[in-house]
C-alpha cells in the first residue's frame, strides 16, 4: 500500500460525526471514520470504547442520531444489514449473527437464497440446496475449515471457533465492496486466526478493502495498513503500524500517553 | 496469497507441521445418543411413533370396530378443524410467537361469511371471500403489532382474542343462522362438509384440504427461502435481522397467514355444524395449541416441523375417540392429553440437549 497516495484519494467508506446514544450512555460521541479503497484498515480500543457501535452505525445494523455515512462518497442512509450488504458492505458482528437450528449453508446463504433454475425455482420458489452445499463447502475449504464434516450441520453444534470461521468465510465470500470483521479472531485457535489473516490479505490483494476489529495487537500490527484508535466514543488518532510501537498503541489506546500533533484526528 | 507474510510469532510456527488430517469426533456408541440425534433431525419422528402406538393400542383394546376404514376416517373428519388452525399456530410458534386469537378469527370470519350472504343478500362465493379477507386483516393486524409496535405476541393476541370474539357477537347479535337455510340458499358455505367414500373410508372435502394445507406449507418452510427465515426469526431475532433477514416483513406475513388459515377453519366450521354460529369453536385455541405440542414444535420457536403438528392433532382425535368407544370417562381423555403434553415438552428438551 502506498500511504502516501491514500489522502489524495477518496475514502471508500466513510462516517462523518456519527453520535449514537443508549439512554444515558454515548457509545458514539462525533465520531469521524475513514477506509481508503484497498487497504486494511485495523480498528483498536478498549472495552466499551464504542467499536462495534461504529461499525454498526456503518454497516446498517445501528441507525445513527446524527453524523453522516458516506459510500464512495455519495451519502447514504442504511436501514438495514440487509440494505448496507445489497450495497456491498460485508459485515461478521461480534455476536456472529447465526441462526443456531440452521444449517452452516442455511446460514452462510441467509438472505440470499439461491432458486433451482426452471420451472420449480421460478414458479414454486423452489431452493437449490445442492448448489447453496456445494459453494459453501468451497468456500470453507478456501479457508482450510476442513474440520466441517457435514456442511448440512446445524450451526449449533459447531465449536465457537468452527462458528466463528463460518461467519468470517461467508462475509469473505460475498462482500464485493467493503468487509468488516468484528473481532474475527476472537474465538480461534492459532492455526484458524493464521488462516483468517491470510484470508484478509488475500481479499485485500482482490482489491476489496477491510475494516478489523481486534485486541490482539501482533495480529493488527502484522496486516493493517493504518490503525484506527478509538478512544471514549470516538477516534483519538489514526497511526500506522511502520511509525509506531505496539507499546505506543496500547499506550494511546488505554490514555496513558496523548497522541502527538501530526497523527492527531 | 503472493506476499511473503511478515514473520509470524513464533508460537505460530509451531503449528506448521501439524496434523492435516481433520478432528472426527468419536461416536462412542450410545444407542440413546444416536436416538437423541435422529430426533433431532427429524423432529416430527416423536408424534409419529406415538400415534402409530396409539392406533394399535385401540385396535388391540377395540378391535376391528376401531381398526377400520369408516372409524380412522371418522377421526381424520373430526380433527380437520383442530388441524387447520394447528397449521396456523404452528407457523406463529416457529417464530417464537404464539396466537391465542385463533378461535376468535375462525368464528368470526365464519359469521362474516354468513352475515354478509344472509343479511345483505350477496352471493356465497364473494362473502366467501370477504371473510377470508377479514380473516386475513385480523392475523395482519397481530402481526403489525407484534413486529412493528415490538409487542409481546402473548399480550397482543391475549387483547385481539377479546376484541374479535366481543366484535364477533356485537355484529352478529348472537344470531344463528340454520343449517337448513345455508343448504337451500348458500350451499357454497358448506361446501368443505360434501365427502366421497373410498370403500369404508369417508373423506370431507374439509379433511382434503387439511391435508393439502399441511403439505403445501410443509413444503414452504423446508423448501423456500421464506420457510428457512420463519425458522431464522423464530431461532434468534437479532441474528436473523443482522444476517439479512427483513423479520418485520417475515412476522408480518406469518401472522396474517395465519389468519388467513383460520378463516379457512371457520369455512370449514360451517361444513362441520352446517349452521353458522357466533358460539361455536370455543375450544378452538387450546385445542389448536395442544396439537402443536404435542407435535413436538417448540414453544422457545425454531424447532419442530408442521407434520409434527397434524400428527400431534391425530394423536388427539385418536385418543378421544378410543376412548369414547371403550365406553370411558371422557375425563380420562383430557388427563391423558395433559400427560401427553408434559411428555412432549419433556421429550423436547431431552431432544434440545443434543445442541449443549
Ligand atoms: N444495544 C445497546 N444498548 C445499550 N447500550 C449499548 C448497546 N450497545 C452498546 N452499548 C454501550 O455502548 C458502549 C460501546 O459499546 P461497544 O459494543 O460499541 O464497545 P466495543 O468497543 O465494541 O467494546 P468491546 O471491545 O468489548 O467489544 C458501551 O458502553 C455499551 O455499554
Ligand atoms: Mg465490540
């Protein structure tokens, strides 16, 4: 990635003074956001600090109180995951978002549902299940989820991190524009979050940029291309991982150390 | 991947040389674990084999006066209504709902249907009509309060339940219309009451299209995309909405369904009695709920399969006429039923913990 190219460009992806309130509790507090078109873009924070509320507010799920969401640099208004996903903004949430009976490619096709071609998929709504199988078992083997024996498995009797890869292999699968991974790596073992890493550099050498959530800061410093700190609601600075420690990281993340002027937001 | 990966950890590299060779999980051999999983599977397995016990039972306690052609079809035309408005509880308790106006929409939408022939003259076949309309508007309405005001489906269909059958008796003004009447003027209303013989076996039309309404929406849920988001919705909400689910629009359509098929029911009321009343299907509810029950779909929504519920239906019609044949207390049908239900629910978990 060329980072000196990036401010002469228009962000891909972008949130402008975004505030979402709970009740009492400002999760997003004028928050700004940017993601440049091809690159990984690693956010990083504390606990509560309002991450997922961001990407949420970015991504359709958490409609915002004020502050304006901006794709390719046209404003848009989400009303729904559904609505961001059709505009091609891929979205794995912390909490997985999957349907526990279901199946792994009930769940990786959910909303999406393909139809057998003829006359049963378009008169009688008919689905093809064995093409929806067959692409989601490629896509599973794509990641080097192997250990899926049955793709027909309902999603809860899956290990956390079985589910996890999941969900990572379907937004993978299917984001054409953006991808936003909550904390993919969260639940995995050490072989699955390599394969997730590559998996991200992989989607942004097809050119589609990434948005990552994480704690794990040898992950952030290996793959992102710039680091988003997020800090009481809203982004504190924007450093990148060649300038900067991963003790400095920490150190802005936690507001033991005040960011200087040149990477301040 | 081109790009040499910058040094990963070294813990990393420990792993390198794993094992490709996937992780199988042992089948250590419990008989009861692979029924458990077989159940879950196919939840509709339960209420099968129980009413297969069932009939055989009868047949060996009754003899050939219950094992019959005219006597298994007496019970399939006794438990048509009760399976219709089953089918209809059953697509709201998928989605972790549950419908207490079914009774109500049934009865009212078949007094609509005879009002409107009998008291402002229009012809059967478009009162018809209207009254699955009403049918329809009144699930719609449960549905827009329960998806877009967020209300409990519990509260909402306990309040509907009151004002459809209160409104059900103000506009008919507690009138019946004679079966007589129906006949000579508006057979059309009675039509699901006609039957045909097979031999020993006499079907109503009401018991076809029982049949026909279970296979079609059997097919919906397990074959179409709406069917896989009923269960999505009623599984987790939140996670249905998030992967891209409109659960508003899923909701709305269940519950207007569903009134839809109650209206059907109450069409079918009126072939079963002949005559329309405001005070017929009291038990409607209940009885609808039982069948679901005991058909093994989950209150907790998400599980179970729409076979499960005609069967949990049958089991019922079998054990009530059973045991009217053998000449027993028809208390002694309710207390096998409660102990069905309790059983069912039992079975549900037991079947739930495959997941844990
Ligand atoms: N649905 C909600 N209702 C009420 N408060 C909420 C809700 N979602 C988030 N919050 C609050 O908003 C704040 C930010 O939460 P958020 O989940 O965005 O944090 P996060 O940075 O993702 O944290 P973590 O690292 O633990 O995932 C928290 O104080 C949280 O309590
Ligand atoms: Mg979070």
């Amino acid at each position: 990635m060329d980072q000196k190219g990036v401010s002469l460009m228009e962000p891909i992806l972008q949130g402008k003074k975004l505030v979402k309130r709970y009740g009492r509790v400002t999760a997003l507090d004028h928050c700004d956001f940017e993601l440049y078109p091809g690159e990984i873009l690693a956010v990083i924070g504390d606990n509560g600090a309002g991450k997922s509320t961001l990407i949420k507010a970015v991504s359709g799920a958490v409609i915002p109180d004020e502050g304006e969401v901006r794709l390719e640099g046209k404003q848009v208004h989400f009303s729904s995951p559904l609505d961001a996903r059709e505009h091609g903004i891929e979205t794995v949430y912390q909490q997985l978002a999957m349907s526990p009976a279901l199946s792994i490619a009930d769940n990786m096709f959910m909303g999406r549902e393909l139809r057998k071609p003829g006359f049963m998929g378009k008169y009688f709504f008919q689905l093809d299940r064995k093409e929806m199988e067959r692409i989601a078992r490629e896509k599973l083997n794509d990641l080097g989820l192997m250990t899926i024996q049955n793709i027909n498995q309902a999603v809860e009797t899956l290990s956390g991190g079985q589910r996890q890869g999941v969900a990572v292999a379907r937004a993978a699968a299917f984001g054409s524009k953006v991808i936003i991974l909550d904390e993919p790596t969260a639940a995995l073992g050490v072989k699955e979050s390599r394969k997730v890493l590559e998996l991200i550099q992989d989607v942004r050498s097809r050119g589609i940029p990434i948005v990552l959530i994480s704690h794990n800061m040898p992950h952030v410093f290996e793959v992102a291309d710039r680091i988003h700190i997020h800090r009481l609601g809203k982004r504190l600075c924007v450093i990148k991982p060649q300038d900067h420690t991963m003790n400095d990281a920490v150190a802005l993340m936690t507001g033991a150390k005040e960011p200087d002027f040149e990477s301040a937001a | 991947m081109s790009e040499t990966s910058p040094k990963p950890n070294d813990y990393e590299s420990a792993a390198t040389g794993a094992s490709a060779t996937v992780a199988e999980f042992e089948h250590h051999g419990g008989f009861l674990t692979r029924i458990q999983h077989t159940l879950h599977q196919n939840p509709a397995l339960v209420p099968l084999i129980v009413l297969v016990l069932s009939v055989i039972l009868f047949a060996v306690l009754i003899g050939s006066n219950f094992f019959s052609p005219f006597a298994l079809t007496l019970i399939l035309q006794q438990v048509a209504i009760v399976g219709i408005t089953a089918a209809a509880q059953s697509l709201v308790i998928l989605t972790a709902g549950i419908d207490l106006s079914v009774g109500a929409i049934m009865v009212f939408s078949s007094v609509i249907m005879g009002q409107f022939t009998f008291r402002y003259g229009l012809p059967a076949e478009i009162s018809i009509i209207i009254g699955l309309a009403a049918g329809t508007l009144m699930g719609f309405i449960n549905g827009v309060l329960v998806s877009v005001m967020r209300l409990p489906p519990f509260i909402v269909t306990l309040g509907t339940w009151q004002i459809f059958l209160a409104a059900n008796y103000l506009y008919s003004a507690n009138e019946t219309i004679r079966a007589q009447d129906i006949a000579e003027q508006a057979a059309a209303l009675q039509f699901f009451g006609n039957s045909f013989k097979i031999g020993g076996a006499v079907f109503t039309y009401g018991v076809v299209l029982m049949l026909v309404l279970v296979a079609v929406l059997a097919y919906a849920l397990k074959q179409t995309a709406w069917g896989r988001h009923v269960y999505a919705v009623g599984d987790d909400a939140e996670a249905a909405e998030l992967s891209g689910v409109q659960t508003k629009k899923v909701l709305i359509s269940v519950y207007a369904l569903s009134g839809l098929i109650c209206a059907l029911a109450g069409w079918v009321l009126i072939g079963r009695i002949g005559s329309v009343s405001p005070t017929s299907g009291q038990l409607a509810n209940i009885e609808a709920i039982t069948a679901v029950v005991i058909g093994g779909i989950s209150l907790f929504g998400g599980r179970g399969s729409i076979v499960g519920s005609l069967f949990g239906a049958l089991i019922v019609g079998v054990f009530s006429l059973g045991l009217r044949m053998a000449g027993t207390d028809p208390q002694w049908t309710y207390l096998l039923i409660g102990l069905l239900i309790i059983g069912a629910v039992a079975v549900d978990q037991w079947i739930r913990k495959v997941s844990v």
